[in-house]
C-alpha cells in the first residue's frame, strides 16, 4: 500500500514581516527563526495597545498557523513632543 507524503508548509519569515509593518501602531519588525520556531521582534509606538496574544492572533486569521510567530518581543518607542 502506497503512503501519503505530507509536505509541511514553508513558512516564509518575510511574508509574516511585512504583514507586522502594515499593522498600525508598527514602526519596526523583524521576523526570525530561532531553535526551530517562528519569532517575531516588534517595535510600536508607545501608545499602541499591543499585546504578544494580539499579534499571534491577527497573524493566525489573516496568515495561518505556519506564519504565526510562536514568541513575539515588543520594543515600545515613545512619541518625542516638537
């Protein structure tokens, strides 16, 4: 009997970046492999109410399961007054 070969998905780090720079609030992101895990490095402006959970949940609706980062990190960057 002849078996089923599963090709796992590729996660493309780049898509799911580019995806995090469109999201208001965003100034920066970095998305990376790290011991096998999607990561993601966040920078947002300081009056942005991101949480990790947020993020991971946008990238799952809108990207799926293999581009969804498993850890994000926040940079908050504060507005400077003129």
């Amino acid at each position: 009997m002849a078996r089923a070969v599963v090709i796992p998905r590729k996660a493309d780090p780049k898509l799911t970046e580019t995806y995090l720079l469109n999201l208001v609030g965003v100034v920066d992101a970095s998305v990376f492999w790290s011991q096998g895990d999607l990561n993601a490095h966040v920078t947002v402006l300081g009056d942005t109410p991101f949480e990790s959970v947020d993020v991971q949940r946008c990238c799952m609706e809108d990207l799926g399961l293999h581009q969804t980062p498993r850890n994000v990190t926040f940079d908050v960057r504060l507005s400077r007054a003129a």
